[in-house]
C-alpha cells in the first residue's frame, strides 16, 4: 500500500480519535451543571418546603408530637419514593437525574420529609373532622392530579430527568401518589395517635380553657 495512503489513513483515525474525546468533554461539561443545578433545586424546594411546613404547623394547630409524626411520615414515604423511582428505572417507565450518592439522597429524603409532613398535618385534621372518609378523598384526589402534575414538571425542568409515553408511567406515578397518605398517615397516627379528640396546640395569646377544678360553682338560684 502506498506510503501516503497510510498518512492518511492515519490522520483520519487521530483525527477521529480527537473528535470522540471533545465530544466526552461537550458531554461532561453538560451534565456537570445540569447535576449543580438539580442540587441547588432541591436546596430551594427544602427552604420553601420549610416555610410552608411552619404555615401549616400553625394554622392547623399541631402539637409537637404531631409535628414529629408528620416528619417520620415523610421519611417513610420518601424511602418508598425512592425505591420506586429505582423500580420505574428499571422497568423504563421514566429517567431521573438521579447520581445515588449519599448526599444526594439525604436531599432527596430530606425533600419527601418535610414536603410530605405539611401534607400529614392537614390529613390529620381532616381526618379528626370527617374520619376515613375524608382521608379516602384526599387520596383520590391525589391520584387523579399526580400524573398530569409529575408530567408538566418534568417539562418545566427537564433536566430532572423524562417520562416514558404510555399508561404503564401513569399508572406507576398514580401509584406513588396514592401512596402517600396511607403509608405517612399511618406512621404519624402510630407517633402522634389518633385524630379524633386528639388536643389542638394552643395559641401563645389564647387563654387557657377553665377546666371544671377552676370553674366557679353556679347555684340552681343564682342568674
């Protein structure tokens, strides 16, 4: 073969080699922020979550029992989450941005912990009102809206990660959001107790209520 067909022959597969690793690099260059910024998402969702934790604490009255049954509810839920985010994966049903370190799953659960406790507060008071069958609304509700909200998110940061098309995805992502109040209620009623004739917290500026020991005794005659 002649010597200059070698030349080349040789300069095309360096210069192959050449455009692989810049293509390796574009890769790495694009994932890198795409990870930086998943973080700094989850770091904003945990503050925002957190005010609205404290919202909530307040509005519905919860006693601190409550409020740490709430938290466990999260983080039990959140460990379901996850393993069903690694199930969906597995069965390409959709694709998250997801590294599986340490730190990046304590952000994770922190997420699920503190977002789903705001959830369980108002569960609990809805529950001491209507019973089961308000819970059973709250989780029809969330199964019907869960889908269509997971899908718009998804489209709204895609660097997230993607949803497979199809209604084995919906079914799978109603599946979790239909998880959420059994598994989290449940733990909250076992820390805080039951919801019905549990006590509300007290306000700082409510008195509190005279207690029948305190009450001063009406006589039968008095007006």
């Amino acid at each position: 073969m002649p010597r200059g067909i070698l030349l080349i022959g040789r300069s095309l597969q360096d210069s192959l080699r050449i455009d692989d690793i810049d293509r390796l690099q574009v890769r790495i260059d694009l994932e890198s922020p795409r990870e930086k910024m998943t973080t700094q998402q989850l770091h904003l969702m945990n503050g925002l979550y957190l005010v609205a934790l404290v919202v909530v604490a307040f509005f519905t009255r919860a006693t601190v029992r409550r409020i740490l049954g709430a938290l466990a509810g999260g983080i039990v839920f959140g460990v379901f989450a996850l393993g069903m985010v690694a199930l969906g994966e597995k069965m390409a049903w959709w694709q998250m941005a997801l590294t599986w370190k340490p730190y990046f799953l304590t952000l994770m659960e922190i997420d699920f912990a503190i977002s789903c406790a705001a959830i369980y507060l108002v569960t609990w008071r809805i529950a001491r009102r209507f019973g089961w069958r308000g819970l059973a609304v709250v989780v029809v509700i969330l199964t019907v809206i869960g889908p269509p909200r997971d899908r718009r998110a998804m489209q709204t940061f895609p660097e997230w990660g993607s949803y497979a098309p199809g209604i084995q995805t919906t079914l799978a992502i109603a599946a979790i959001y239909a998880a959420i109040v059994p598994l989290g209620h449940s733990m909250m009623r076992l820390i805080a107790g039951p919801s019905r004739g549990s006590p509300l917290a007290r306000r700082p500026w409510e008195a509190a209520e005279p207690t029948a020991a305190t009450e001063p005794v009406r006589h039968a005659g008095s007006s």
